[in-house]
C-alpha cells in the first residue's frame, strides 16, 4: 500500500493515493485489533462434580469474560470433550456445539461483556476423562487477522465401574464379612501397639521397634492389640483379559464391576477393604493400590482407582509376590480374575494354606481346571444380581 500511495502521488493520482492510505491504516488498525483481541479474554468452566456412576449427568458451565473496551464480534473457543461424556446435541443451548470430541462456542463480545452457557455432560461408560484445555481465537472486526490462545486449564471427571447388588459373594464361611467379636483372638492390628517386649526369633523382622531397641540396648518387639476384625483385600487380575495386542474389553470392564461391586458390599458390612490390581493407572500413578481402610470416603477412593483402571498390566503372580507382605495375617483375598495361571493359583495356594482365606471370582466362560481354592463363576452382571 505504501508502494501504491507513492507511486500514484508521484503521477498526481489523488483518488488513488487516498485509497491506498485508506487500506494501508485499516490494515494497520484490524491488525492492531486482532493483537488486543485476546488480552483479557477470559475462559472458565465449572463442573458441579468430579466424580459420577455412569449413565449420570454432570452439569457443566462455561464462560467467556471480555474485560476490556474493545468489543470483539467474533470469539470461538474449543475445548477437548470425550465422546463418552459428550452432550446430547439436540440439549445444547445456542452457541455450543460438539463434534470430533470437542465442544465450541462461537458468540461475539461487547466491551467488559461476559456471557456463559450450561450444559450437560453425559457419563456414558466408566473412565478417568480429562476435559479440556480450550483454544480461543479471535480476530479484528474484518476477520484479516485471526489469533489464538491455549488456556492452561484441564479438569478431570471420574466416572466410577457400574455397581450390582450381591446376594452371595462366596467367602469362605469362617471368615465372615464385617466386625465380629471371637472368643479368642487369632490375628494381631498392625496400627494398634500395646506394648513392648524383648525380641525372639519367632518375632517377624518388620515388627521390631529400633528406636526403643537404640533406648534399652536389646532388640525390643512391638506388642499389638489382638483383634477379630475381618479384613479383605480386593485383588484384580487385568493380565487375564489381554493377549498381547487384544483386549476382551467386555471381560474387563465385568471384572472392574464385580471389584467395585464387592468393594461397595464389604464398606457395607463396615470392615476393612483394600484393592490391588496389575494394572496401570490413567493420569498418575503406575499402579493402582489402595491399602485397607472403611468409610464411604475410602469407598470413593477404591472406586476412583477402578474408575482410572487401564489394561496395561504386569503378570498376576508378579503382583502377588509383591504385595505378599503387605497383607495382613488373616485377610480375606477376594481375587477377580479371568483365568488363573499355574503360577498364580500356586501363590494363592500357598496364601490360603498359610491362614489367608481365598476366594477366585472367575470373570467370563474360561476353563479353570481343577482346584481347592474356593471359586464363583461370573458370565454376566446377571450373575451378581440378588437370587
């Protein structure tokens, strides 16, 4: 334009040079615009929940916030969605829409004009979903010049494994579930201490108490408070529904819903639940380990953990060794499973001739062969309903 502006004065063309410095300084002011465009544009959203069962909806709000005196005539905002919490189309109000597992929003804004819209996500299947983060792009009033920003902000949704009522979850009958009150006492609490005592070589090597040995110059032994509690640990066995590059998801998502369904059954009878399983975690954390507690709020946490279950996994008997020696004497060992292998079932054997009551909830139509450990065979979330 500049070019044209001095070449046209040079001939004396004056229309055409006031054409060109017309162009020349809207070209300068729609850029300038679509520089500012984004400065204090805001964009938020607010979920009224961060965990759901599924087939639940979540309501979800979010906002534009223009907090300047530049007006903006066109804003649009994407942000990621899944499409196993996706809206249904026809309920979105006018300016959201969603495709391609993303939800946007298209509005213009007057200057420190704030507008929102609210929806709602539908929880469709079970999962750890990360919503989010939002492009904005916006532009001068000619829509020459188009910017954009990533907003930084991600929000994460668990929706927890369906849960089914159960009539019979075939534990042993002398390790019955919840608090219960025996005559003589067989297992010791690991958190309660009542005392000390000098060390003997029946003592395990974990229970001896150094700072207390440091003090009397022997080795000195925690005593415990002797308890009838009954405790169960949850372990899920993942390994069973993959084969190198194929999943039985179907298999897998059961297996996940007979845990929580169990996990929800034990937190009822008020008894100690734990989970372990040889899969990885979604978001964060390599495996997914939850150690013995009750209360509702430990049940959230166990169901959260199912909820962010993947079928990466590490072989059942590999997991067994190693949480082996977390597991308190006495804890029912409620294992999920699709099939055994010959080293797994060993290792459960071997836990159950020790004391441990096992119980093999065998998930799908696979043979087990024969065994001496206690098993219930599941096809179908049928199979957990009330008889």
């Amino acid at each position: 334009m500049l070019g044209l502006a001095g070449l046209a004065a040079w001939h004396g063309f004056n229309v055409a040079v006031f054409l060109a410095g017309t162009v020349l300084t809207l070209s300068l002011l729609a850029r300038a615009w679509s520089r500012l465009a984004l400065v204090r544009l805001v964009y938020g959203r607010r979920l009224t929940a961060r965990r759901a069962f599924p087939d639940e909806t979540i309501d979800c709000t979010v906002h534009l916030d223009n907090r300047k005196l530049l007006p903006l005539v066109w804003v649009h905002a994407s942000e990621r969605l899944p499409a196993a919490l996706a809206p249904d189309p026809d309920d979105l109000p006018p300016g959201l829409s969603w495709g391609n597992g993303h939800l946007s929003v298209d509005t213009s804004l007057l200057w420190y004009q704030r507008a929102s819209w609210r929806y709602s996500l539908r929880c469709r299947r079970r999962g750890y979903y990360a919503v989010g983060p939002a492009t904005i792009t916006s532009a001068d009033i000619f829509g020459l010049f188009a910017r954009s920003r990533r907003t930084p902000g991600i929000e994460h949704l668990a929706v927890f494994p369906r849960i089914y009522p159960l009539a019979d979850l075939g534990l042993p009958p002398m390790s019955p579930l919840g608090d219960m009150r025996a005559r003589n006492p067989l297992f010791h609490d690991p958190i309660r201490i009542r005392g000390l005592r000098d060390y003997t070589p029946e003592v395990p090597f974990r229970h001896i108490h150094w700072k207390a040995s440091a003090r009397a110059g022997q080795l000195q032994a925690k005593v415990f408070e002797p308890t009838s509690t009954t405790q169960v640990s949850i372990l899920l066995d993942g390994a069973a529904f993959t084969n190198g590059e194929v999943h039985d998801e179907s298999g897998f998502e059961l297996a996940i819903s007979v845990a929580a369904s169990l996990a929800w059954h034990v937190v009822e009878q008020r008894c100690p639940i734990g989970l372990c399983a040889n899969t990885r975690l979604a978001g964060d954390g390599p495996s997914a380990v939850v150690r013995p507690a009750s209360g509702l709020d430990h049940l959230a946490d166990i169901l959260e953990t199912l909820a962010k279950v993947r079928p990466q996994t590490i072989p059942f008997a590999k997991l067994l060794d190693a949480v082996r020696p977390t597991i308190a004497s006495g804890t029912t060992l409620a294992v999920v499973t699709g099939a055994l292998s010959d080293a797994a079932e060993a290792s459960l054997a071997d836990l159950h001739a020790n004391g441990f009551p096992v119980t093999v909830f065998v998930v799908g139509d696979r043979s087990t062969g024969e065994t001496e450990l206690t098993c219930r065979r599941v096809r179908r979330p049928a199979d957990l309903a009330w008889a």
